[in-house]
C-alpha cells in the first residue's frame, strides 16, 4: 500500500526521558508532594537505574546520599526531574544544561514573566528534551519510570500510548477498571519544548504500541504533527483523539488554557479524515474505541454482524447504529437458510438475529446462528450483544460458547453490553481474558465499533493521489484577482467557467452582450467581495434595453468597469475553494454555495493533497446532500462533475499554493449535465497573511 503522507525523521530522541539510565531528583523530600511521591513511584515500580537525591536540605534521605546540587552529583544523570518552585526553575534549568543532562521534566507551572521562553532557549540550544511544564508527567510502564506526582498502582505494561493535555484525564484513564493497559501514559503540559507530536513519534518506535490515544485542546507543532500522524498511518497504528473546543466557548476555554489557537473544529475533522485519526467525543467512547484497536482488529469488510437475546434490544441496537453509520451485513441465502434451521419458526432469520425465542436449548442455538453469521462472505466484525450482569447462568453461557467456538471463527467477535452499569467486571475481565472485547454501553460501543470500521477501510483504500502536472505561470499584485482574472486562471486549470468579456462603456457592454449571446449577467467589475448584497448583479438580461439600464445603474454607483456574463444553467449552487489555516495550510472547501453560505455553513474541509473519493464523500455528507439527487421534481446534478472542477482546484494548489491565501469560487452551478463557475475570487497570499478562514 502506498500512502500519501510521506513521514519526515524523528525531531527528538525521547529516549533520555523515558528511559533514562539514571535520574536526578531535584527536590526530593520527605514530603507528600511531587519529589517524594515521584521517589515513591519510582521504588514501587522497580526502576532498574541510578537514582540521586538532590535537596540542600538533607545530607541522607530514604538510606541514600543527598546531595546540595546537580553539580554535586557524582556523575551526570541523564533525566532530571525538577520538583522546585518557579522562582528556582530557571538556574536548575542552567545547571542541569551546563553539565550536559539531556533531559528533563517538570510539573510546575512555569507560570513568570519571560520564563517559559527562557527555558524553551536553554533546552533548544543544549539539544534538551522537556516534559512539561504544567504538567503532571509521565509513566513509562515498559521501563518501569514514573516521573508522576501522583501515587501510582505498579501495573503491567500494554499496548496502548495516551497522551494528554488533561493530567486529571490521564491520571483516571490508567486507573480504568476493564484491564486496559499501557506502554505510556503522559501529561504532556504546556509543551514547550517537546510536543505531543514528539511523544507520537517515540511511541511508534515501539514495538508494543498498537493503538495511541490522544486528550489535545491544541496543536504547537503543526508540521511535526502532520509528520507523527503520516508515520502512524503508515506504520497502520490508528489514533484515537478527543479534541475539546468543539463549541465556540470551548474553542476559547481551550486557547485560554493552553496558549496555542484551538484551531477550527471542522479543520481538525478534515486533518482526522486525512490521516485515519478517529475522532471521539467522550473519555468512555475512547475507551471503548482504545480497548477494540488495543485487539488488533482489522475488519475485512465495513459490516456487522449482531445477535441478541432481546428483540428490543435488537431494535435499540438498529436504531442507534443507523445513527453512527454502523452497517449490518446483507447476508445471503445460504446464511438466511442456516439461520432459519437453527431458530425458533416464529423467529424471522435476519442480520441482526433475535435468537433467544423460547430460551430451550439456547446454547446450541446461539452457537449455530454465530457460525452461520461469521461465516457469510459479507461479515466483517461479529457483535454479540448480551448484558452483562452476573444474575443467573445465561451470560456464562454465552461466553462459554464463544471460548468454545473461537477457534473456528473467521472474523473478530466482540461483546456489546447495553446498559454499561449493570455489567459485572469479574465476568466482564474473563472475556477479556480469553480475547473478546466488552464494550459498555450501546452507544458509546457502536461509536466503538464504527471508528474500527472506519480505520480499517481508510487503511484499505488508502493510495498516492495522482497530480497532473501544469505550466502554468502566474504574476501576482498585492490585491486579490477580481472576478474576470480569477475565473481566466481557473479556466486554464480545467475548470469550467462561464464566458465573459470585460467592459468599461455602454457601448462595450453592449457588444459583449450581443457577442455572448442572450441571456446575460452584467456585473460590477469593481472587485466587490460581496457583489450581490452590494447591488451589483444583475441577472437574466434578455435584451439591449435591459443591459442599457443595468449598466447606467452600476455605472453611476459602482464605476464604469462591467462584467458582461453569459448567463448559466440553472441548477444547484455550489462553493468552491482553498482556504489557509494557519497552523495546516491550504485546505479544500466544499459545501453548498451561494448567498447563504456564511449562514448555512454546510461545508466541508479537506487536507490536501486529496482524491476523488474523499471529495465525493464530502459532498455526499452536507446536510443539504439531498438536493444534489434532486428534490421537487428537479433533476439529480453530477456529482462527478463537481468532483472535476474540485481536482483541479487541488491541481491549481499543488501548484500555486504557497502564493495563495485563498480561493473562493462561489457559485459554482451544477446541473445534471455539468458544473460551470460563474464567480470567483482569488487572494494571493499576503507577507502577513491573514489567520481566518473566509467562512
């Protein structure tokens, strides 16, 4: 499989951080607080290496040498923990660079005047990694180093990295109760020096790691990020993120607390989509999500198959899968047939099967219909969605059959209890135990199951994307293209754009009329953003005299150069565009154009570079989708013909791109023949160009 992500190398080795030889611990004490707790951990884990004390304040401490300084020490540690308040923050930073510590960590806040960039200079230029700070640190489970202020519970170690801008959020999640475990486990603070990008990539290094949960509020390393995203996706270890400032306020809360813009959220879901990240919303749907991928499964196709013992249930089950895009297997005759041998007659065979009916020799019966179920060329992941309470013997049962039968499944079998409260953990972990799954909750469990379904098809269809190569050459002024120059350079990638003339006299106008042909559009020529609320358009001119009129009316309000347009089809309205984030570039934009765009807002963004499928999806996804099939007895529009003009839009941006700030074609008319821009505008990009996204 090839992948349009090229990897960039490693930034930071992280190594010094979080597994380190040996350890300074500055300003450990007796004391409760971050030094003694870390010390703690750090006995209670069985770290394998040196470990030196450094506090002023005592000669000997837990039957080890303390020493007054970092430079006392008899030899250079390579991680020192810094357990000192602000104010002694910046000289310990100084001392720990002078002597050569190559890494250090620290929880204080860090919060002076000048500070954090002082600290960011001295790590940067001694090629220093840094935890923190703000941060409450890190568990390295695999080296047994904990560096967390925290009392911690010495655990195995799993095949799970979380990483998180909430150290409250970390802290609970390795304290999760379905056995859920971890390679590394960080707070990763205010990140400036080593950012969350960083700590991705140390994790994929590993070869442990088979899923990485993210907790962000907002990306500082923009480009490493993107790189540590692409690595994953090419080394087919998926990412589950739980990005917060979603919400304008949330959006504001979160720049607030972290110092970084929050970003766009529907630029972060494109940034997602691209790199196979899923996106959850919640801390029980990651953890749903981080124990399917923690399995390892990689469903062969994008269906489900589900069996119940509660008809319901099973409509429960449908209802709220129609709403996370989980699909059931359209299973074939032969299944149907195996299905109906093994039910009760009153039972229908179908996918999702109710098979409980009289309960009478229920074993045999669920044992047969999983068979039948798994067995169907269509299946991709099995669902057996049963509560799992401990009251009486059916629960046992069922996983008796399914440790029975798993040797002859062909596709994974997960469990799915729907009410999350009422599931016994002792039953649940011997599930666990034996390879299956237990998700809690219908909702958070289908959510689940779609982001593996999601993954494993973004990593099936995952390919290069094909950029023809153009020659185009284009002179930039310092003010944005007006309509008649930004539809000329559009034409000359491909795309198709309604004929116009340019004018500056009542006579022009009308010869470009006569020339175009009627009916025609006159337009201002003034460079108007918003020509519309303006009162610069005038549409359906069917002859001189009307022309005349609308050129004397724009003419006198808006200055004598007219666009004269040959009048479009018309159809549905569509926007067009390429808008720059600042911290992700150029962005594709498509959605439903027109007047009411910045009202409606039904748009879609897409990183690029991008492909058809992926725009085809994006249109087929805004709310409006409907009216592209038609509605009202209107005809249905071609899609593809829109995903055209969207390529070579993309084409235009693989090309010109680092000259552009943004490209708005708005509308552009699609009708079942065709699609055809009838507006544009396109601004080059600034030496301070702008940070906000056009809508």
């Amino acid at each position: 499989m090839t992948h349009p992500w090229p990897a960039t190398p490693h930034r930071q080795d992280l190594t010094p951080l979080l597994n380190p030889r040996s350890i300074a611990l500055v300003g450990i004490s007796t004391l409760p607080r971050f030094g003694g707790r870390v010390y703690q951990n750090l006995q209670d884990f069985g770290y394998r290496g040196e470990i030196f004390g450094v506090n002023p304040r005592y000669e000997n401490l837990h039957g080890q040498p303390c020493y007054p300084s970092l430079r006392a020490l008899p030899s250079t540690p390579e991680l020192a923990i810094l357990a000192v308040p602000n104010d002694q923050l910046l000289t310990t930073m100084q001392e720990a660079a002078s002597l050569g510590v190559r890494a250090v960590v620290t929880s204080s806040s860090a919060y002076l005047p000048n500070l954090q960039s002082q600290l960011t200079a001295i790590a940067q230029a001694h090629h220093m990694v840094m935890g923190g700070p703000n941060g409450m640190g890190f568990i390295a489970f695999n080296h047994r180093v904990v560096a967390w202020g925290y009392p911690v519970t010495p655990l195995p170690s799993g095949p799970v990295t979380f990483i998180s801008h909430s150290g409250t959020l970390a802290d609970a999640m390795w304290q999760n109760r379905r056995g859920l475990r971890f390679n590394y486990l960080v707070s990763s603070g205010n990140e400036i020096v080593t950012t969350l990008a960083d700590y991705i990539q140390h994790a994929l290094t590993e070869e442990s790691t088979r899923v990485i949960g993210l907790f962000l509020e907002a990306v500082r390393d923009p480009e490493t990020f993107r790189a540590a995203l692409a690595e994953a996706a090419a080394r087919d270890v998926p990412i589950v993120a739980l990005k917060v400032g979603r919400s304008q306020r949330g959006a504001q809360l979160a720049q607030a607390h972290s110092g970084a813009l929050a970003g766009e959220n529907s630029v972060y879901d494109a940034l997602f989509a691209y790199y196979g990240v899923q996106r959850v919303h919640t801390p029980d749907e990651m953890l749903d999500t981080l124990e399917l991928f923690a399995a390892k499964l990689r469903p062969r196709t994008r269906y489900i198959t589900a069996m119940h013992d509660s008809g319901g249930e099973r409509g429960l089950l449908v209802d709220l899968a129609e709403a996370e895009g989980v699909s059931f297997a359209p299973i074939n005759a032969e299944t149907t047939a195996k299905l109906a041998a093994a039910l009760d007659p009153a039972l229908p065979p179908v996918n999702p099967v109710d098979a409980w009916g009289t309960g009478n020799d229920f074993e045999q019966v669920y044992r047969d219909c999983l068979l039948a179920l798994d067995a169907d060329p269509q299946t991709g992941l099995n669902v057996w969605a049963a509560d799992f309470y401990a009251a009486g013997d059916v629960t046992k049962n069922y996983l008796r059959t399914a440790i029975e039968l798993q040797p002859r499944l062909q596709h994974p079998l997960v469990f799915l209890s729907n009410l999350a409260g009422a599931a016994d953990e002792a039953l649940c972990q011997q599930a666990r135990a034996h390879g299956f799954p237990v998700l809690l909750g219908t909702a958070n469990g289908l959510r689940a199951i779609q982001h593996v379904l999601a993954y494993a098809e973004f990593q099936r269809e995952a390919s290069q994307p094909s950029l023809p190569t153009h020659t185009v050459t284009q002179n930039w002024a310092s003010q944005p293209l007006d309509e008649h120059a930004s539809l000329q350079l559009l034409a000359r990638y491909g795309i198709p754009v309604a004929e116009s003339r340019l004018a500056t006299s009542l006579a022009e106008t009308l010869q470009a009329a006569c020339e175009l042909g009627y009916p025609v559009a006159v337009k201002t020529a003034a460079g108007a953003a918003h020509k519309t609320e303006a009162g610069g358009v005038r549409l359906n001119l069917t002859g001189e005299a009307a022309v005349e009129t609308a050129y004397h009316a724009l003419h006198e309000r808006l200055g004598e150069r007219v666009l004269v347009q040959r009048m479009a089809p018309s159809g549905v309205e569509i926007i067009l565009g390429l808008a720059r984030d600042p911290q992700f570039g150029l962005l594709l934009t498509v959605g439903l154009g027109g007047i009411w765009v910045e009202v409606l807002r039904d748009v879609r963004f897409l990183m690029l570079p991008t492909q058809a499928d992926a725009i085809r999806h994006a249109l087929l996804s805004l709310r409006g989708a409907q009216m592209l099939a038609g509605v009202r007895g209107q005809p249905a529009v071609n899609v593809e013909a829109i995903v055209q003009a969207a390529l070579r839009l993309c084409h235009l941006a693989a090309e010109l791109g680092e000259q552009l700030e943004a490209v708005d074609i708005n509308p552009l008319i699609a009708t079942s023949h065709g699609a055809i821009a009838v507006d544009a505008l396109i601004i080059p990009r600034a030496k301070n160009p702008s940070t906000n996204l056009p809508f």
